[in-house]
C-alpha cells in the first residue's frame, strides 16, 4: 500500500492468483467491493457523475491530495454511461503539441493503472494504425506524426507494404473506391478493458474514503452571490448541491457528466459551448484472432478493433443530429457496413452480434473543457466528445489538482473554459473527429 | 431514422437534410461586445427537451428553415406548412 494521507479505511481483497484459488476452493463469497452508504449532509468536494472521469477525480482527490471526504453523485449506476459504451481505444498520437503532452501522460498511467489499483485492466499494447486515403489526409498523417516525435511520442507514417505487414487483412491494392495511400502507425495505442478501469477507480476510491453513491441525482446546484437567479452565475460561489435524496452543502462540485454537462453546468448558471450528440457502435459475433492492431479510418468514419474474446468492435462519427436520444438507427449499419467491407472485404461473411450508442458532449474544437469556471468552487471536466474514455486517468489526476490546490495544472491550461472568450482554441480536428 | 417535416417537400429522412443546430438571433454587428460574439459563436444552450433549430433541406427544396424539436424524444412540434413565413429565414 503506497502512502496514503488518512482515511484509509481497510484493506480490499487482493486480486491474485493465489486469493482466486484460496476463494474458489473455499467456497465463499467476494466481499462487496465499493460501500453502500447513506448520504451525508456535508462533503468537503462532490463529483458529479460516476463514470470514469468522476471516479478517477475521486480517486486522485483522495491519492495525491488527502481529501476523502468525497462523494461521487451518479443518477445511475457506476459506469452506465459513456464509460461502458465507448470502444476502449488508448492512444497519444494527437495533433496539437498541447493535445500530445496531455493524452501522452493518460497513456503513461494507463500503462501502470494494473499496478496501482491491482486490478487487470487487459490493457493491450497492440498498436494503432490511422488510415489515409487522401493526399491531404497523408499530409495530416505526417504533420502528426512529426508534432508526436518532437514530443517524444512514438508515431511514424508508413506505406502500404508495412500496412500489409502489420494487418495482413487491409486490402491495400488500388481497387477499392478510397485506396489505402499510407497510415500513421502508433505503436504505444491499444485497448483497455473499460469496465475494469471504472470497477478499479471506484474500489481503489472505496477503500481510501470516498463515497459512491448511485441512484442519486442532481436536481439543482445551490450557489451564492452569482449575477443570475438565485445567486447563481459569474461572480457567485457554490454552496451545496440539491438531490433526490436531499441537499449536501459542500463548497466544491466537480461536473464530470459528459452528455448531461450542459444540462448540469446550467444548475450553475454556466453556459458551455457544447452540444449533445449520439455516437454509435456495434459488435460482431466472435472469430478467431486474426486483426492484430487498432485500424482507424478517419475519411470513412469507422474505427476498428479485436477483442480478446475475438469480436470485431466498430465505431463510428456521431450522429449528426443534437439529441439525447440512444435509440440506433439502420442507416448507421449500412453505412458501417459499407466501410468495413471496403477496407476489410474478408469479413463478408460475419454477422453483428449488437449495437448501442452513448452520448457525446462535443465541443467546436474538438478539445474538452477542463477546469475553473466564472462559478466560485464549480469545475468542469467536460467536452469529452469521442476522446473521453482515453483521457480519463490524466483528467482525473489533473482535475484533482485544481480542486484541491485551487490553482490551474499547466497540462490543462490550455482547455481552460475561458479560451472561448479570447479565441485561442485548440483544434484537433484532424486527429479527434473520428480519430480513435 | 428520424423523419424530418420540411415545411415544402413534408417529411424526408434526416440524412437528405443538413442540420444548422440551435437558432439564436444574431448580434448587431454595430453594437455587439466580444463576449456577445463569443456567447453567439460558441455557447449553446443543449437542451434536453423544446428546442428551436435550423435545418437546411439539401436534397429538395434547398431551403434553411427553424423547426421545433424535442431533443429528449425527437418528435417534431407544429412545423410550418408551405407558404408559411414563420420558419423561412431571409
């Protein structure tokens, strides 16, 4: 156990080989893995939302800060959301030399997460490949793949012969109606087991101090001294939130609520410039292991993975359409459908087992907004459109440091909520728009 | 598939349409502040539930037009009719 500033409670069950076999013969059950407390009236910090990013949030407010008197609020169940609908895609290779720095750190954590919450997060160091298509894609490709290296990130822009060395199953002739040009290759990308990561932060959160409590939802935001309505907006502080189960006074809140983040920031009487929209998936019943890496194509919006398990994962752009609505469509099958086939024609034959969608808060630069707001005490790591699953380690640990220290992490200074006001926003465009 | 209520063709799929998003009255460039612009470019309101929006029916009558929709269930509330001024934009 690694130094760890009070509240530590008890120790978990440790997850090894040896507990397995001693639990298995003996019969008995797991303990339960995170607490189901009642609520309190007072928390020193609250996280709204349970997903990855409010769990990692809590779990680095505990960690590296000592603050256990926390309490994660999530209207569901942990994980219900985008942290267990997204394709488990982990990379670096970004656009911006702020995007690199930062999701390059997420990666970092990422690698010794196992370790430091004990639990295998089936992180699978396979390699990333980014299709191009184009010649202005293959410029992208290289304009990436040299802001990566100066950043000490391992990308480099390879041609068909070493695609077809890398995934024997790309069609890489000149038939197809977008013939593969060349690709950025990512060595250090991969997937990780979403669920796990969700499970691990919360356990790891658990047994430190922090309070998960599900099935509570945020009705309102109790706020002081604010410009607009009932003390709330710029100028004002946060004083508590108002739940389902009753109000909690606490002098910050964390919004950590991806699609719902508008709907949440407003409790506040923050505007965000950010809009809802549904991002689909699908899966394909299980074949033998034959796709050893990631292979994204950004000009015909898929992205495709293997599981362990042998499943093909397919993710997509999102929907078009503003909504809040998770209901698939048809013309998302066909269309993926379609794309898979033209990059992949071997996989005719397969058949999809399943297709869900989650909510995406997207943002115009296609970078989160992370940070303070002109709400005393009310932060928000939010904006997290198609690239939230990837970020979560490093926004949680960075988040934390804000609300503890009450000062701005230079890594995410640059995705500060204010940079809509003097223009300077990140784009990441080329590397995020259905780039996974 | 959502089913879009152009107030000229009638209802076509969403994808032979363009969607413009939330529809805002736009500042006097005359007078507008920085942060009036800001607030007009970037923040949106992303409601879940009414919402009045701009569509640009691509494929058909080639028209920009507000509609109302429920972004929660997306049913459509009482679209303009052909003739109709009330959602055609200048």
């Amino acid at each position: 156990m690694r130094g760890i500033a009070g509240g530590m409670r008890r120790r978990p069950p440790k997850y090894s080989a040896a507990t397995l076999a001693w639990r298995g013969l003996k019969g008995d059950y797991w303990p339960r893995v995170w607490r189901d407390t009642d609520l309190k009236r007072s928390y020193d910090a609250v996280v709204i939302g349970g997903g990855v990013h409010g769990l990692a949030t809590a779990y680095y407010l505990a960690r590296n800060h000592g603050m256990t008197n926390v309490a994660v609020l999530d209207k569901a169940y942990l994980g219900s959301g985008a942290s267990g609908r997204n394709t488990a895609i982990v990379r670096a290779n970004y656009l911006t030399p702020e995007g690199v720095a930062f999701y390059d750190r997420s990666l970092q954590l990422y690698n010794s997460m196992a370790l430091d919450l004990n639990i295998n997060v089936m992180f699978s160091e396979r390699g990333h490949l980014t299709l191009a298509h184009s010649d202005a894609a293959l410029r992208t490709m290289h304009w990436r793949a040299e802001v990566n290296k100066l950043q000490g990130v391992n990308s480099s822009v390879i041609g068909p012969d070493e695609i077809k060395e890398v995934a024997s199953s790309l069609d890489t002739s000149d038939h197809p109606r977008y013939p593969i040009l060349g690709a950025l290759y990512h060595p250090p990308g991969g997937i990780v087991r979403h669920d796990a990561v969700v499970w691990g932060y919360a356990r790891a959160a658990d047994h430190m101090g922090v309070e998960m409590h599900q099935k509570t939802e945020v009705l309102d935001i109790l706020c002081t001294g604010g410009d607009g309505a009932d003390g709330k907006g710029a100028g004002g502080r946060v004083t508590g939130v108002r739940t389902n189960r009753g109000d909690i006074s606490t002098p910050i809140v964390i919004n950590c609520t991806a699609g719902w983040a508008g709907l949440i920031s407003a409790m506040a009487g923050v505007r965000l410039p950010i809009t809802t929209h549904p991002l689909q998936a699908a899966v394909t019943e299980p074949v033998k292991v034959f796709l050893p890496t990631v292979v994204v194509s950004g000009s015909l919006h898929v992205y495709i993975s293997q599981t362990d398990r042998g499943e093909l994962v397919f993710g997509a752009a999102v929907d078009a359409v503003a909504t809040y609505s998770i209901r698939g469509s048809l013309e998302f099958t066909e269309e993926l459908a379609g794309h898979v086939l033209e990059l992949m024609p071997s996989v005719s034959r397969m058949r999809l087992l399943r297709q869900w969608s989650g909510l995406c808060d997207m943002t115009p630069d296609y970078s989160p907004v992370m940070g303070f707001t002109p709400v005393d005490g009310f932060l928000v790591d939010v904006g997290w459109g198609t690239y939230g699953f990837k970020a979560a380690p490093v926004s949680g640990e960075q988040i934390a440091e804000a609300a503890a220290t009450g000062r701005t992490p230079e890594l995410i200074a640059p995705f500060a909520l204010s940079r809509f006001d003097t223009g300077e926003l990140v784009g990441e465009k080329g590397a995020a728009a259905v780039g996974h | 598939m959502l089913l879009v209520p152009c107030p000229n063709c009638g209802p076509r799929n969403s994808a032979d349409l363009r969607y413009g998003g939330e529809s805002h009255a736009r500042p006097d460039p005359a007078t507008a502040a920085p942060l009036q612009w800001r607030g007009y470019l970037y923040l949106r309101d992303n409601p879940a539930g009414w919402l009045r929006e701009t569509w640009y029916c691509r494929s058909g009558c080639r028209r920009w037009f507000t509609l109302e929709r429920n972004t929660a269930t997306n049913e459509f509330r009482d679209p303009p009719q052909p003739g109709d001024k009330r959602g055609a934009k200048a």
